[in-house]
C-alpha cells in the first residue's frame, strides 16, 4: 500500500518559498504549494491554504510553515478552504507535525486528544478495500458472538501493512513519555516504558503477549461497540489510538465515538469525540490520573460507539500492547 497519493508525493520535499514567492503562489491560488506554507489572516483570524478561494489583503497575512504555528498564535481553520483536512507529505511527518505539547495537555486534562487528520482519502479507501483480503488478518471477530455489541473486526497479522506499522511505532514513541508520566503519578509498580515499541513489544512477549492488536472494525446499519477496555492480558500501554475510516455525515450516519470516565463515588461522565475521516484520536485505555487540590486519583475509562444509523463505518484502532 502506498503511503501518499501521486498528487502529494511532490511535497515530501516542500519547496522552500520566500514571503514574496508565497504571496505570488496565494494570489494564484496555486494548489502545488498547498502544504508547503500556511496564510494566517489577522483580520478574520483564520489560516489557509494557498488555494483557497479567499482575497486577503497582503498587508493582513502572514505565514507560517506550519498548522502548529497558526494554531499557537491563535488562528482556526479556514471554512472554505479546511485547512485542517490537507494531508500531504510522508506519513512519518504528517506525525512529527501534530501539536504534541497540546496533545499531551488535552490527555492529562480529559484523557483523550484529538491529533488531526493523519490519513489521506486514499489511504482509508487502502485500507477499507483490504477489509476483504484474508491474508492480511490473524482472526476474525463477530460481535455478537462474544456479547459486545453488532458488527466485526478483523485483527492484522505480524507484520501489518506498513501504513499500519508506521503508525504503530510512531505513534508510541509519541505517547510513550505521557505513559511514564502516568505510571509515576499513579505509583505502578511496572517497568517504564521504553521509547521504542520494538523494545516494548519485547516486553509484551515475555509476558505471554505474541499477539499483534491493530485492527479494522466494520459496522453497518443497526450496529455498535458496547462500553469496553481494551485489555489483553496484566502487560497494558495505557494510551491508545483510533482513525475513522469513513466520512460521519456522509458515508455513515450516527455512529459516534463514545467515551466515560468514572471517577471514584461519582456517576459515570459520557464524551463524544467529534471526528472526520482520516482524523485521529488518542485515549486512555483503562485508568488515568487526576490531581485535585488532596493529590491524585484515578479514575476509570471506557470507549465504545453508538449505534450506527446508516451506511457503512470503518475504523483503524491501534492498540500498543499485544494479546495473548
Ligand atoms: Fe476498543
Ligand atoms: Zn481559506
């Protein structure tokens, strides 16, 4: 499977513009540089492509090199043009440019992140027509036949397609620190995570944990994930990830991601995380910790999805410890 589209491979080396060349391609609204810079309007207070339709003065533009900057100096998407949908580039890079520092705020304040758009159009479709090919998966699970909930997946086989296995690894080198983070605050007793998710999975097999866990889930009209954890045996990465493959209002209706954390003597709290596909999130998989003014506590999460109205779903989950 390919990584990126043809019509993105040219921006794996973005040019490097001056402001006056960045002017000239946004005055031309020349869609070849889309990706290599970002337009952020002070007037309006959003950023673009250099596509985009818009007619901004050039006194009120600046640019930045990437979505991090615009969003740090306070900018939000475009709506015309969605800058916030643009992929382009190598896979490994399209990782290395989500806001980390934020992403890892976000999870200790609510125990899941958003990261963005990390698949291109063609990579879900990739991956959504794999579905089919046996070959490519270990086991098969029906839902039902297990009582958590309507639908299947089907986990990958070692070694996965190399879309699934960079975004296995470079996603855990990413999430690995707030993973220490939380062992230290939530005083466990296990090893430290190492940084790389070989060395990790190593750990994993020791324990008796051979099994690779990314998998695709399918879900069509009337179906849904019941509240759950991903648990696989005592060896848990307490983070996890999952890419919708399919575009929620178009390609499928209801079927929204669903988290609760139970907090220690309190009703249970229900989010829903707005997702678009090809968008990532990350998420506890079990406990995370909270400080209040008295110290830490735990508390307790869980994920599923709610019933899916029409159409057709697809999800990437990529889970980082193995399965027995
Ligand atoms: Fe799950
Ligand atoms: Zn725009």
């Amino acid at each position: 499977m390919s990584l990126n589209s043809s019509a993105h491979l040219r921006l794996v080396h973005p040019p490097q513009l001056d402001d006056d060349a960045r002017w000239a391609a946004v005055e031309r609204r020349d869609a070849a540089v889309d990706g290599a810079f970002w337009s952020c309007v002070k007037t309006t207070g959003v950023y673009c492509l250099p596509s985009c339709s818009g007619r901004p003065k050039r006194e009120n533009v600046i640019f930045v090199s990437t979505r991090a900057e615009a969003e740090a100096a306070g900018f939000r998407p475009c709506k015309r043009c969605r800058p916030e949908r643009f992929v382009s580039g190598a896979l490994q890079d399209r990782i290395e440019e989500i806001d980390w520092t934020r992403a890892h705020d976000a999870l200790n304040a609510q125990g899941w992140a958003p990261l963005g758009r990390l698949l291109s159009d063609e990579d879900c479709s990739a991956l959504i027509a794999g579905y089919e090919e046996d070959a490519r998966y270990r086991s098969t699970v029906i839902m039902r036949r297990h009582g958590f909930g309507e639908g299947e997946y089907r986990y990958f086989t070692d070694p996965a397609p190399d879309l699934v296995s960079t975004l296995r690894a470079r996603l855990y080198e990413k999430l690995a620190p707030v993973a220490n983070e939380w062992r230290m605050t939530l005083k466990q007793k296990r090893d430290a995570y190492p940084a790389k998710l070989s060395a990790y999975r190593k750990r994993c097999a020791m324990a008796g944990q051979k099994r690779p866990t990314p998998l695709i889930l399918k879900y069509g009209p009337g179906d849904y994930n019941r509240l759950h954890q991903d648990l696989y045996g005592g060896e848990v990465f307490p983070l996890q990830v999952a890419i919708v493959l399919s575009q929620p209002g178009r390609d499928f209706f209801g079927g929204e991601f669903v988290m609760t954390e139970q907090a220690p003597r309190r009703q249970s709290r229900a989010m829903v995380a707005p997702l678009e596909k090809g968008s990532a999130i990350a998420f506890a998989v079990n406990e995370r910790p909270v400080e209040c003014a008295h110290g830490t506590y735990r508390v307790k999460m869980r994920h599923g999805v709610s019933e899916i109205r029409d159409g057709a779903r697809y999800c990437l989950g990529v889970i980082f410890h193995d399965a027995l």
